[in-house]
C-alpha cells in the first residue's frame, strides 16, 4: 500500500496518552515514517519526543519512568488544598510536567526533517492556534518552544496556563486536522486515547467522563465537517466493520460518520494511474478501558497496559491494510 506523504497526529488524554505509545511502536516498527507530527495535551510531549529521537523506544522509556515514579510526580494531590486556599488558577502546579519538558532536546527537535505541530488555545482570543517548529521564531530560538509544549499540555483549570507573548494558552483539547491536510500528507494516522467508564464512582472520574463525552461530540462533529470539505480522504479504522454495539461511544459516532460521508464522497481514480495515492485519516483508538488508569492518576501497571493495548490494537490494523 502506497502511503504517500504520512502524518501523524497525537491527541490527548492525560496519563491515558500511554496507547500513543503503543500505537507509534507499532508503526515505527512497521517503517512507517511521517514528515508531519502534530501533538495536543499529552500529545505534544509525545510526538516532541518522536522528533528528539526519531523511535519508538525513548518514548516509552520516559513513559514507563512516570509509571516507576508515580502518578504523583505530575499531578500531586497534596497541591489542591493550597491552591483552593490561594484561589489559584489551577488545581495542581505544572512543577512536575516542566522538569519533563525541560529536559527535551529543543533545538534537536527544531532542526528535524520532520515538522512538529503543536495545538494549543489561546484563552486570550478565544480560538485554537497551530504552532510550527518551522517558524523561524522557533528556528532562531528553539527554547522558546517547550512553553508552547507547556502550554498544549495544561489542561484548563487542573494545570496553569502559560503566557505566552501577551497572550494566556493552555491545552488545545482536540486534533486539528486542516493543517495536516495543508501540508499535502496523503495518509493521516490519528491517535485517540479515549477510555469510556460506564460505572465511575469517583468524583474526577465522572467529572472527566462528562468532559469526555461532549469532547467526542466536538471531535466527531470536526472530522465530519473536514470530510465534507475533502471528500477526496476516506476514513479508516479496524473497528467501524465490526457490530456498532462492541463498540466504544466515540467509535460509535466515527462509525456513523463514515456511512454518512460514503454517499457524498467525489469519484476518485481506482488503481489506473500508477501514481495516484489515495488519501486516508486512519484513525486508532483503544477498545478496551483499563479502569484505573485516569487523565491524572493511574495504578501499577496501567502504563504498561495501555502500551501493549495500543500497540496491539495498531499491529492488528496495520496487518489488514497490508502495511506491516
């Protein structure tokens, strides 16, 4: 299968950011290699990692260095009393999650072949804005670009947000596939990192669930609309054959999306040019929840699950497609 020009695109999820792990192994051990990264929330750190050291390997490491270390080391409970006490803006300090990004190689990252996307929302104007290592602002001042990473993975009201010139940012929330598709990718490989609970019992856990579900209804609603305006991409998933009731609510909707769009999509050529590459949104997603794992807290050996999950569920899908 002719992938053409790849993207990748690595959504958020807090510690549930573990399946990106997975799934990139899983791609990275099939060659298959992007020249665009974009990366949102927890993402952003993932996909810079990608660009710092062009494998699979580190990445997990780090990952599997937070899981030895402890929930906490990100996210300490012991900050929240303080911090309702001073009114702060958030609930936890960002102490833990700057001395992970503090250590990125930025200007390694910034001189990569590849380009690294990230998503964050600038509370200031109120809108989305798409950072780009290829900024020559970046390019003269690689440093500059760990607040932007900071900044995508400060999620409202739980980290601070980062100031960035005179603007305030904080987590981009969700994927933004437009700028993927500007760049001319061909194949987009979307990472999704959603877990749905049915029975939460705890009051972040619920909380997080009801955040999760109107998210889904803004990442569906985007992907619909970006199919609209080019009909040309098909959507692509190892689930959306499978019986609608197996599914998660989130692959549910996706599912819905792709018969929707089948009757509108423009004709395309079918194999006569050899040199025709079709254009995809693959999109990976986890299956099955893993229930103490959490956007900020996890159990003893949650991030080792979500990677093997991930990189499972993305070995199966590459196998069909016949890529791996």
């Amino acid at each position: 299968m002719n992938l053409g020009k790849i993207g990748i695109i690595f959504n958020g999820g807090g510690f549930a950011g573990a399946f990106s792990v997975g799934y990139i192994k899983a791609l990275w051990e099939c060659g298959v290699r992007p020249s665009h990264v974009q990366g949102i929330s927890v993402g952003a750190l993932n996909a810079a990692k990608i660009l710092e050291y062009e494998n699979a390997k580190e990445l997990e490491k780090i990952w599997l260095e937070i899981e030895k270390a402890k929930a906490s080391t990100v996210f300490n409970w012991k900050d929240i009393p303080q911090n309702l006490w001073k009114k702060a803006p958030a609930l936890f300090s960002n102490k833990g999650l700057w001395d992970i990004i503090q250590k990125l190689d930025m200007e390694k990252i910034v001189n990569s072949p590849m380009e690294l996307q990230i998503v964050t929302y600038n509370e200031s104007k109120g809108e989305k804005e798409v950072f780009s290592t290829k900024n020559q602002r970046f390019i003269k001042n690689p440093g500059l670009f760990k607040q932007i990473i900071l900044a995508s993975a400060s999620i409202p009201g739980v980290l601070p947000r980062v100031k960035i010139g005179d603007d305030f940012h904080s987590d981009g929330i969700y994927f933004s596939l437009e700028p993927m598709i500007e760049t001319g990718c061909d194949t987009i490989f979307l990472f999704l990192n959603d877990q749905y609970m049915e029975q939460s019992q705890r009051w972040d856990e619920r909380l997080f669930n009801m955040k999760n579900s109107l998210y889904e209804e803004v990442v569906s609603f985007r992907i619909k609309e970006v199919l609209k305006e080019h009909p040309d991409f098909t959507l692509i998933n190892e689930a959306l054959d499978e019986e609608t009731a197996s599914l998660p609510p989130i692959l549910k909707r996706i599912k819905s999306i792709r018969q929707q769009i089948r009757s509108m999509a423009a004709s395309v050529v079918n194999g006569d040019d050899i040199n025709f590459v079709q254009h995809r949104i693959i999109i990976l997603n986890t299956r099955t929840p893993i229930s103490t794992l959490h956007a900020t807290a996890f159990e003893v050996g949650d991030i080792k699950a979500a990677i093997e999950q991930g990189y499972d569920q993305a070995s199966v899908l590459l196998k069909k497609l016949g890529m791996c």
